[in-house]
C-alpha cells in the first residue's frame, strides 16, 4: 500500500489544514514543529492591517487578543496562543483574517485563494497516492499473473 503524500522534511503526513510550502521543488510544512501554523502571508497581512485591533479570542479565558499581545508569548517556540491559558489560538487568528472588514476586499480574496488553493493541492495530493495505490495493486496483480503464466507454457530455448 502506497502511504499517503508526506513531507519532504519531517515525514509527517499532510493534512488539509496543514500549512505548505515549496522547497526545492518539494512540498513541506512550512514549520514542521507546527504543522497548522499561519504561513508568512498570513503574518504579513495580518502586521499590515489588524496590527491594532482584536484578531483572536480564547474560548476558555474569554478575552480578546490584538497581534503584538499573541507574540509577545512564546511557549515551546510557539506564537498565538492564549498568554493565560496556553489555549493554541492559531484558527481563530486565520478565522478573523479571512473575515476582517479592515482588509481591503482584494486582500481577503487573494489570501482565502492562497489558502484554498494549498488545501487543494494538499487534497490531490492524497488522491494522486490513492490511484497510485490502485495501479501499484494492480501492476502487482498482473505480475503475478504473468508469472504463472510463464511457469505453465512450455519453456523454449533460446
């Protein structure tokens, strides 16, 4: 059975929400450490234009967070998440970039595409393992079937 796509870096397997890049022609999580993290767009977009209000809440604390107070905390390494309860905040951060009505409209499109566009490649990147799978079965299936038939017809010399 033929496993499904991993990275190229830490032999993880990828998942939708995972966040992807390109190295050396390779696909990679953009940090290994933590696979879901916001990608360097996301980071740009969100310095540029929700630098000074709320990008996030925590669900168990019930506060509200602007950027710099999410990376002011580092726990393990890891930025955004709750300072209180070290609650990983990084999909309510993505939540509020995708939604945000500071951003101009250009700019959610154009991230929400990017977003999309690596879930998707992510997704037929499974799909292309899967029918490889299937055609690898099959090639085994017709091998084998190729040697039995060169086994029963009479052997001729050459």
């Amino acid at each position: 059975m033929t496993p499904h796509p991993t990275c190229a870096t830490c032999g993880l397997v990828f998942s939708a929400e995972d966040t992807v890049s390109f190295n050396n022609g390779r696909l990679t999580h953009f940090d290994c450490r933590r696979p879901r993290t916001l990608s360097a767009e996301e980071r740009l977009v969100l310095a540029t234009y929700c630098w000074s209000h709320a990008v996030a809440s925590c669900p168990a604390c019930a506060r509200a967070y602007r950027l710099p107070e999410l990376l002011s905390v580092l726990v393990d390494g890891r930025t955004h998440v709750c300072p209180f309860c070290d609650h990983d905040l990084v999909e309510s951060v993505r939540a509020h970039l995708y939604a945000c009505p500071m951003l101009p409209a250009r700019v959610r499109q154009r991230a929400r595409a990017v977003r999309e566009t690596a879930q998707r490649l992510v997704k037929r990147s499974h799909e292309l393992s899967d029918v490889a799978d299937v055609l690898m079965r099959q090639t085994e299936v017709l091998v084998q079937s190729l040697h039995e038939a060169m086994r029963s017809s009479p052997r001729r010399r050459v």
